[in-house]
C-alpha cells in the first residue's frame, strides 16, 4: 500500500477529529522538537539534554532526584541523559557532601561555555517558528498555550510529569 503516513500529511486522522486542536498541538511539539534537535546537533547535544543544562545554568548544583522531579523525567531517562552530558564533559556528578547516598549534579566549564549556543538556538527557533506573527499575535499565543498549559497541569502531575522547574 503506498498511501502516506497520516501523522507526517497536512490531513487530520479520522480518530483525532474530535480533537483537532490536540493533533495540532502534537504535530507542532515534534516538528519544534526536531528543529530544535537539529539545532542541538550542532552544539553536540541531544533534545532535552538542554532542558537539564537550563535547569542547572538557573539553579546550580543539584541532586540528581531533583532534577528527575523537577524535569518530570523517568529516572532512568535522567541516568543515561547524565551519563552522556558526563562523557561530553558538560555536568560532573558527585556524591552530595550532605548525604553521601545522594548524587550532586553540576555544571562544567565547558558546560557552562555551552550556553550561548542553547540560548541561540532557543532565540532562532523562536523567529522561525513564529515568523508571520506580530508582537501581539506573539503575545496571545503564548498566552493561550499558557492557558492550555495550566488546564493540563494537574492531569500531568499525577502521571508524575510537568513539575514546575523551581530552584
């Protein structure tokens, strides 16, 4: 059969037609996941691993429950994430000084010199994404999805992801 693929065409899924807006939201966040992954490829980084970097550039040292908390990630997905930022040389981990059981995760130099590029790479896909759209277009888009965000906030919690990255 050579018809194409639903979830890589324009075309809604005949499932998904009772929640256009969902599917929509769904092809958005892998296509913005795979810009961003292409952009990170250049700075020797996989998606997500940014997401961990950010997390420790804003709030310093920490342990490494925390930051599978605060990502909402599954802890072996922040043990190998954290396995292959150590082997680039990008985060050192340590026993906690408070709690020897615990590990303490921090940034490198040459993690903290990574940065810049993350912080490009954010800013260019921004422009990409949302070339077309005026500063006010910009702004109420980000305030819906923000809106949308919040709506499913306690539905994600309770499947253990989407903690708010406090420090």
């Amino acid at each position: 059969m050579t018809t194409a693929d639903p979830a890589c065409t324009d075309q809604t899924p005949s499932a998904a037609r009772g929640g256009p807006v969902g599917i929509t939201l769904a092809r958005v966040a892998r296509a913005h996941r795979i810009a961003m992954g292409r952009r990170l490829r250049d700075l020797g980084l996989y998606p997500g691993q940014e997401l961990m970097m950010m997390r420790l550039w804003d709030c310093g040292a920490a342990r490494q429950s925390e930051l599978i908390q605060s990502l909402g990630l599954d802890p072996s997905t922040v043990t190998k994430m954290l396995q292959r930022l150590e082997q680039c040389g990008y985060v050192r981990r340590s026993p906690d000084p408070a709690d020897r059981r615990a590990v303490l995760v921090e940034t490198t130099e040459r993690g903290r010199a990574l940065r810049a590029g993350v912080e490009r790479a954010w800013s260019d896909l921004e422009e990409s994404s949302l070339a077309g759209l005026d500063p006010a277009g910009r702004a109420e888009l980000a305030r819906l999805l923000g809106l949308v965000a919040e709506n499913l906030r306690d539905e994600a919690d309770e499947a253990g992801g989407c903690a708010p990255l406090n420090c």
